[in-house]
C-alpha cells in the first residue's frame, strides 16, 4: 500500500492517487466501450461509466 504524498506541505491520501489512476485506466477503456456500442445497450451510459470507474477504483485498491 503507499504512503500519504507531501505536495507542498499538505499531506495527500493513498486513495486520492487511485483514483488519478483509475481515470488515467478508464480514458482508454470509455474510447474503447463506445466503439464496441456500449452507450447502446446500456440504459443510462453515465451510469455504466461510473461502474466501470468503480470496478477499476477497487481492483487497483485490492491488488495494490
């Protein structure tokens, strides 16, 4: 697990740096879901995003 990150001065939580990553794995797959025509089978696709960012949130909390 990583550590608190000093950014001047101010102390960052572990979580805040999952979550960068996690948007930084999600951009990719968004591009990749709306050209497979995920936004067409889902109800609200808002909702099917925020999923998936969920999904990659607690993937990398666990395996990291």
């Amino acid at each position: 697990m990583w550590r608190e990150t000093n950014l001047f001065g101010v102390y960052i939580s572990p979580l805040v740096a999952y979550m960068v990553a996690s948007m930084v794995i999600l951009l990719p797959l968004r591009i990749a879901f709306i050209r497979c025509g995920l936004p067409r089978w889902t109800w609200n696709p808002a909702l099917a995003e925020a999923g998936i960012y969920l999904c990659v949130l607690g993937a990398l909390v666990t395996l990291l």
